[in-house]
C-alpha cells in the first residue's frame, strides 16, 4: 500500500469485515476505538488524534476496549499476510507505519 487512501482503505475494509460478521450491537465510541487502532497501524495517524473522550468516562472506557479490539483485529490480518509479493509490500507499509508511531 503506497497512498494514504489506500492504507486507509484497508483500515476501513477491516472494520467493515469485522462488524458486519457481529450479531451484536457495539457503542459508537467502541467502534470509533476500533477504527482509531486500525487507522494507527495502517496510516500511522495517532491514536490521539482520533480520541473525542475524556479518561475517566464511560465513553473514554469503550473507545480503549475499541483500541483492544482493534489492535486484536491487526494482529489477526498480519497473521494472514503472505511475505511474498504485494502483501510483504502491504505489510512492510503497514510495520512502518507502527514503527513510526513508537518512536
């Protein structure tokens, strides 16, 4: 994935997967965690940055299990990552992105 739009697609392709095979219904700030993690690992936005919540609320506190979620979410797609070809490209992309992030 070379482009911003692409790694974001992915993110949003993901999250889309993951809450369309739910039967059950997740909070708005859950899945605003999950899309913050997903975005962070593919686009290397902050997670920060996509935090409306204050620490110490009820909403704060769904949108950190969104976070679990979705970094479970990452964890799981990089163990289907092929390293041959475009994915091994997609995945580099995607660890430098995170890389990026930590330091």
């Amino acid at each position: 994935m070379n482009s911003r739009d692409e790694q974001l697609s992915k993110a949003e392709e993901l999250f889309i997967e993951a809450f369309e095979e739910r039967k059950d219904q997740r909070s708005t700030e859950y899945k605003r965690g999950v899309m913050a993690a997903l975005i962070n690992h593919f686009a290397g936005i902050g997670i920060g940055d996509n935090c409306l919540y204050k620490a110490g609320t009820a909403e704060f506190d769904a949108f950190d299990a969104g976070l679990s979620e979705g970094h479970r979410i990452w964890r799981a797609y990089l163990s289907t990552v092929s390293f041959r070809g475009e994915p091994e490209e997609e995945m580099r992309d995607a660890t430098h992105s995170k890389l990026r992030m930590v330091r």
